[in-house]
C-alpha cells in the first residue's frame, strides 16, 4: 500500500515541479518511507453510532439556540459538524486530532478553502465539543490538539476620504445614499439594519436602538448628514407609495425601488453596494467594510476605544483593537511632526 501512496503522491505533484525536482521529491519519499507499514484505519460506524450522533448534533443546537444564536449562524454550525461527520465516517467519541487534521488538510489541498474559513469552521468544531465534554457525552475536545493555525496577519482596509467621496457621487438614487450614510453613522451590521422598521428612529434625538447577536440591544447614532439623507429618502416614499406619515411608521426603513416596496433583504443590501462599488470604481464595497470605516475614523479622531466597543457591539475589547492596526497610517504624519 506504502507504494500505492507514494506513487499517488509523486503523479499529483507532477505537474507542479521540474524533473530535478520530482526526481529530489521521488528520493526523499522512498528513503523517508523505507520499511514504512501502512494499515487502512476502519471507517464503520456502529448501527447505535448514527442515530446517537445526531442527537447530540440536535442537543447542541439546541443549548446554542437558547442562548439567542441566530438561524443562520445554527445553519452554519450544523452545516460544518455533518460535513465533517460525513467525510470521517466515524461516530463522534472515535474521532481524533488527527481525524481532524486530515479533513481540514483535504479541505485546504483539494477544495481550496481559506485559511481563515478553517479557522472558523474549527472553531465550530470546538464549540461543538466543548459542549460534549461539559455534559460528559465525551471524553475531550480534539480540536484542541489540532494546534492553532497560522495566519498571515492582513489588515483590512477602510474606506479611504477619497473613495467615500466617489461612492457618494455614484449613488444614483436617494434610497441608495440615504442607506450610505446610515452605515457610515451608525456602524451597524447588515443583518441588524435589515430588520429596522421606520419607527425604531428617534429623528429629534438622532439615535436608534439595535438588536445584535444573542439579541443584545445597543443605542447607536446618526449624524446629522445620515439624518438629512434619511429624512429625505422617507419624505420621497411617502410620496411614491401615497402613504401617510404614520402609515410609514410600520414600514421598513430601506426598502426595494420597485412595487410593492417589499424590506430590502441582506442580500438586496450587499448587491446594492457591489453595484455601486463598480459604478465609483471603488473595489472590496460592501456594508461591513462602512462599519470598519467609522470604526477607525473615530478612533483617529480620539474617540476612547471603549466607548467605540459598545457603539460597536462588540462582546470583547479584543475586537475593536483590530480596527486600531489601520491606524498605522498615523504613525508617519506623527514622526514627521514630533521627529
């Protein structure tokens, strides 16, 4: 079998490398694997195995759906743990770090998923697990011996003045800088903004309440040009639907440009902002990217980053440190001025 596999190893190299070094590859495997044995690992999952693993799928969707995790996020985790159970083939309490480490590599090697993707799904994995080990369903957590993956530390861009700039003067229609501005303000998260009814404004005040995740509320604010915007999108509707100003009220607060004005979905939103993006030539537009931008903006201009965690809704400070590496930028401005 060892010479099945090292054959198998050199073909899908093959194309990859030069004859020097397939033939420096085709040495180093034989003489590493010399008087290697290889043993085929049984996959068979006990007739009890199935039916018991899926209840202990069922029962930590269930702890994490009463602690007020959101559909999509269940989907996710459910999604990861089947996938993975389906690949390996084995029940749960079999499964090992090296079990794991094989997924993931097949995962990376042949499906060409993200480093950062598998930093994610582990982390499924994990929370999966510890939930098993606390209720003593199994032994311990593999994923914890699977070893913290390496990422190459990328920092992720704001928007630049000049590209806020481009993307204002492309916005086409009212709705669409109206829904900018609002973004740029209140810096919340395209799924809390999805839900916003008319009513949740307190125009006089310039303020709203949101529901984040775990359905935790947090009051964030507007500007005074996202009100201006807002108000003028609003006073627009009223007039194009012939509604009342407390007929509104119920409404949702962006909606779609066409009849019947239906509440403009997540991914009517993250569309809305791909098309203005190529109309501004402004690459990577999208409604997270607004949140990193006020974010970074207010910490340049002093505000605490405490007091930016909580506008944020960030459960750790941890997380709004990483909007504080763009302001790297600073640092020349600073030496130029103090060196």
């Amino acid at each position: 079998m060892i010479e099945q596999i090292l054959e198998k190893v050199i073909n899908t190299m093959l194309p990859h490398l030069d004859s020097g070094q397939m033939e420096q590859l085709h040495n180093a495997l034989y003489i590493n694997f010399h008087g290697v044995e290889v043993r085929e690992e049984c996959y068979e999952v006990a007739e009890t195995g199935i039916d018991g693993d899926a209840l202990k799928v069922k029962m930590f969707v269930a702890s994490k759906k009463a602690v007020n995790r959101q559909e999509n996020t269940l989907k996710q985790y459910t999604t990861e743990i089947c996938k993975m159970l389906d690949f390996l083939g084995k029940r749960i309490e079999d499964i090992t770090a090296m079990d794991l480490r094989y997924y993931y590599g097949v995962m990376r090697e042949q499906h060409g998923i993200k480093m950062t993707t598998m930093q994610t799904r582990l982390h499924y994995l994990s929370s999966f697990w510890d939930f098993l080990t606390t209720e003593e369903l199994v032994t311990s957590n593999p994923v914890k011996r699977v070893g913290i993956l390496k990422l190459a530390k990328t920092i992720k861009k704001p928007f630049s003045q000049e590209e806020m700039e481009a993307l204002r003067v492309n916005c086409t229609v009212l709705r669409d800088r109206a829904l900018m501005e609002f973004l740029y303000s209140t810096g919340v998260r395209v799924s809390e903004l999805a839900l916003l009814n008319v009513c949740d404004i307190e125009m006089g005040r310039q303020e709203l309440i949101v529901f984040g995740k775990g359905s935790k509320e947090r009051k964030v604010y507007l500007t005074d040009n996202a009100r201006f915007y807002l108000k003028r999108y609003l006073k627009e509707r009223m007039k194009e639907e012939g509604i009342t100003e407390e007929e509104l009220e119920n409404k949702p607060l962006f909606a779609t440009l066409d009849q019947p004005h239906a509440r403009l979905t997540v991914a009517g939103i993250q569309y809305m902002f791909r098309q203005l993006g190529r109309r501004a030539g402004v690459k990577k537009v999208h409604p997270h990217r607004f949140r990193r931008t006020i974010a970074t903006d207010l910490l340049n201009r002093g505000m605490p980053v405490e007091q930016v965690s909580k506008l944020l809704g960030h459960e750790k400070l941890d997380t709004t440190m990483i909007y504080c590496t763009v302001q790297e930028e600073n640092v020349k401005e600073s030496h130029r001025k103090f060196a």
